[in-house]
C-alpha cells in the first residue's frame, strides 16, 4: 500500500516534516498492536508524520522502522539517527498535494 516517492517528493515532505515533533514515540516494548494502531491514527489525521524509536543498536532501529511503515502503510520519507519521518496519503481529502 506505500507508494513510492520520487527524490522531489522526498524533498519536499522532508521540508514539511522539519518544523514537526514526534508523535509517536517507540520505547522498550517494540512494535506493539496498539503502537501500530496509533500510527496508522495519527497517519490518517496529519498524514506526514515524526516517529522517535528509542533502539541502542542501528539494526533493530531500522527493523522497526521499516515493520511499523509496512504495518501502517505508509512510505519512509527519511530517517536521522532514532528519527523518522512517515507519509500517508489519505485516500479521500489529502491534506498534501505531492509536487510532481
């Protein structure tokens, strides 16, 4: 369900995403049902969203990142260091207009 974004859509998202704060924080207990279910809400309100994962080793982080983009279906726009920034387009009413 995530589509692919090209690199002047990533920019721009990146540019949107720059003044947000994390909204979904991911602490000790990993990828749970209800972390998913409060991204894919907090997907379907704001649609570009920071999520913090608090992962010591570099793998884990980017395994949980990718599992929590794929269980949202959402599209990682980027990822620095334990953050990263998630977009989904909503199917009716987007809130962003993609350049093309």
């Amino acid at each position: 369900m995530s589509t692919s974004l090209t690199s002047a859509q990533k920019r721009y998202l990146r540019g949107l995403a720059h003044e947000l704060k994390p909204v979904i924080l991911v602490g000790g207990k990993g990828l749970t049902d209800g972390l998913v279910a409060e991204t894919l809400s907090a997907l379907e309100i704001h649609e570009l969203i920071k999520v913090k994962v608090a992962a010591e080793d570099r793998e884990a982080r980017d395994q949980l990142i990718g599992s929590l983009a794929e269980s949202a279906g959402a599209t990682l726009v980027t990822r620095i260091g334990n953050v990263a920034v998630l977009f989904r387009a909503r199917a009716e009413q987007p809130l962003i207009a993609l350049p093309r």
